[in-house]
C-alpha cells in the first residue's frame, strides 16, 4: 500500500517524463520545421516598408534563422523585411505535415489539460474581462483551438472567433462543443456589421500579420467604447535581449515582427486607438538549459535537451517561478516575455 509522500513522488517522476516527451518532440518537430522551410520554400519575393508607418529608411536589427530582421527608426519596430509570398505561405499552413505535426503537440497538450480540469485562463484572458466594456460581443481573430473563446463564453452574448486552420476548429469543437461561431475565412472577405463588437483580442497573432492595415477594419467594427486586446512577445523582455537571433519567438516561419512599448505607442496612434493599458506578463523565459547550450551549434532558446541538467532545470525554473510570482517584479520592470496591451477605440 502507498501513502503520501510515495504517491506524490510517483507522480512528480510521471510529470517529470511527460515534461521530457513533449519537449523532445517539439524540439524535433521545430527543427525538422525550420530545416523543410529553408530548403523547400525557396527564396523571398515580398519585400515591404515598415508595417506601421510605412517608412521606407531601416536599420539593421538582427540576424534570424528564417528571416534578417530590421528595425524602422521612427516607431522602434523590429520586423522582417523580406517575406515569402502569400499563396507560398498560405499552401505551406494547409499541407506541410511538419506543420501538422506542431499543431498536433499543441492539440495533446491542451485535450490532456481539458480532460484533467487544469485549462485555466492566463493573465491575458483575465485581464480581457476585467477590462471588457460591454457584454454583447466579441471576436477572437486567430482564436486556433478556441480555448480562449471558452473562458469568454460566460461573459458574453454572442462570441466569434476567426481561425483558417480547419485541424484546429475541427479538434477545437471535440473540445469545446459547437455553439461557438468560427469563420473559416480572413477577416477582410468577411461582411461583419461595424460598430457591434464590445472586444476584439489577437492573442499570439500580430506578430504572424504582414499587413497591419486590418486594424482599420478592426477600430471600425468595435462599438465607441469597444477595446482591442493583444497578447504578442515583446523585444522588451529580457530573454530577447540575451538570445536576439536565437530567441524561440524570431526562429519560425510564422513569426515576422517584434512589438514592444515604443511600437505600440506607434501603432495606437497610427490606427487610431488609445492605451490604457499596456505591461509585461511575469514570465522570464530563460532556462538553465539556455546558458549551458548557448554556444552549441544549431542552439534554439528553450529547445534544448540536456539530459543530467534537465531536472535540476526544471526544479530552479519552478523556483524562479513561485519568487517571480511573488514578487511580481518582471512585469514591474517590463522585462517579461509577453506584452499585455488593452486599447480603446478613440474617434477623437
């Protein structure tokens, strides 16, 4: 018979191994990613000014693996020059298998927490609701799995999301049932009514968009008093200022630009909104794995496998994790991972 602390130990062991499984395969997936997207994609035709401003003068930014990054100036903005056309980028989301395959961990991932009661919603989401200014409508734009919209679905009339990933609404349904409505279409071929969303939040997806320019639609579907929330990692934080190139959120296809403070004070004037809110989450995001392996050759930050470390990183990364949430002090110091930024239409 097992008491205590040998069934709590049984179970750290078996979360300790399903830590080291996921992470082994998604190390394995963004690799096999990266390698297919530099050999079979072929070369870069879409080459743009910057997304907010549109000012053509640049400076050098940064070299990534996928993209050379510069930065504009004017609104302090990092973002990718030269880009894959549409059509070759639009095939690559709905046939490439290694694509497939990192939408399938993240599908495990979240199905085993829905199971297992544990999907709880993140200090973005809270702060959506807190902040809302109505309770009729609301859109998620790039809603994936939908997890978001069903946090949202108690505070609301009518919630919307808009996902092309048909993977992704498809499971997203399994789990959280149909009578969410989800466009399977961009939001520029879709007639929605103006001035009838209370929120409309981008969560992980301003730094996939190549034309900012939607955010005119957006300021003109939110109702006066709407806002607009947006989640997105920051070149604030401190793990991009250690890994730069190598920082996870600049290593894929997807990811064409980095906001932060300055750019979003850009981009809210330029689209015609106010902040009223805009901080770091308290994430740090730099693992004991990152500094070993810093200099390894093919080094992805957080992707790294250090099998006699990989316990001893992980126990100081739930140390470091409990003191920052205690203090509190990376979003004090905007230094966190994420940027949290709550906006408010301004037609003055």
């Amino acid at each position: 018979m097992k008491y205590g602390i040998f069934v709590n130990h049984e179970k750290m062991i078996q979360r300790y191994k399903t830590y080291l499984k996921q992470l082994r395969r998604t190390i394995k997936a963004v690799k096999e990613l990266n390698i297919y997207t530099l050999d079979k994609l072929g070369s870069k035709t879409a080459v743009r000014t910057c997304p907010i401003c549109h000012g053509k003068p640049y400076d050098f930014g940064f070299l990534a693996p996928i993209y050379d990054f510069v930065k504009c100036p004017k609104c302090n903005f990092f973002y990718a020059r030269e880009l894959y056309d549409e059509d070759t980028l639009n095939q690559f989301y709905r046939d490439d298998i290694h694509n497939q395959e990192i939408q399938q961990i993240q599908y495990d991932i979240i199905k085993k927490e829905v199971e297992t009661h544990k999907l709880i919603p993140d200090s973005f989401i809270k702060r959506c609701i807190k902040n809302q200014t109505g309770t009729d409508k609301c859109l998620d734009i790039g809603c994936g799995f939908g997890v978001n919209l069903s946090f949202l679905k108690p505070h609301f009339k009518t919630i919307e999301g808009i996902e092309l990933d048909k993977f992704a609404i498809e499971k997203g349904r399994e789990m959280f049932g149909n009578d969410i409505k989800i466009y399977q279409k961009e939001l520029k071929c879709l007639k929605l009514k103006e001035n009838s969303y209370d929120l409309i939040l981008l969560n992980q997806v301003i730094e996939h968009i190549s034309d900012l320019d939607m955010f005119k639609t957006i300021h003109k579907l939110l109702k006066p008093k709407g806002i607009l929330c947006i989640a997105t990692p920051t070149s604030d934080s401190l793990s991009f200022r250690m890994f730069q190139g190598d920082w996870v959120h600049v290593h894929e296809l997807g990811h064409i630009q980095l906001f932060n403070d300055a750019s979003f004070k850009a981009f809210a004037k330029q689209f015609n909104f106010k902040i009223t809110h805009i901080q770091t989450n308290n994430w740090l995001d730099i693992q004991l794995n990152d500094v070993i392996c810093r200099k390894r050759k093919g080094f992805v930050h957080r992707f790294n496998d250090v099998p006699y470390i990989n316990p001893i990183n992980l126990g100081i990364s739930i140390i470091t994790k409990s003191i920052l949430n205690t203090t509190n002090l990376l979003s004090k110091l905007n230094n966190g991972c994420y940027v949290e930024v709550i906006m408010k239409k301004d037609d003055g």
